[in-house]
C-alpha cells in the first residue's frame, strides 16, 4: 500500500479516537466523525475507503519514526 498524504483535520479526528480508545471511553459521535471523514476522504481521492481507514490508523498508531523527526 502506497504513503497517503492525509489532511490534517483527518490525521486529528483520527488522534481523537485512538485517545478514547485507549482511555476505555470511545463514544458513537467521536467513531461516526471518523468514519465519515474517511469515507469522504476516500471519495474525493478515489481511493478504497479500506485502505484510508487502516492507512490512517497506521499513521496515527504506529506512525514512521524517521518521518517523525
């Protein structure tokens, strides 16, 4: 699967999430924000909506460390 370029808003929605989840407190508003950002995201790029989805968690969970620095 090729690097995507996501939109910051969606990298942070994403961050939003994984810090609930982590937390035990993950709530219907915060997942449909996600997943509607993905899909909408996947549309406009033309890009499987599976492939944002775990390309984005990817990022956000287990981001690159060399792009990090």
């Amino acid at each position: 699967m090729a690097t995507i370029d996501f939109p910051d808003h969606l990298i942070a929605l994403e961050r939003s999430a994984w810090a609930e989840i982590q937390r035990g407190e993950l709530t219907v508003e915060t997942a449909r924000a996600v997943h509607e950002a993905v899909v909408a995201f996947a549309a406009e790029s033309g890009l499987a909506r599976l492939d944002v989805e775990m390309g984005l968690k990817k990022a956000v969970r287990h981001p690159d460390p060399e792009l990090a620095a």
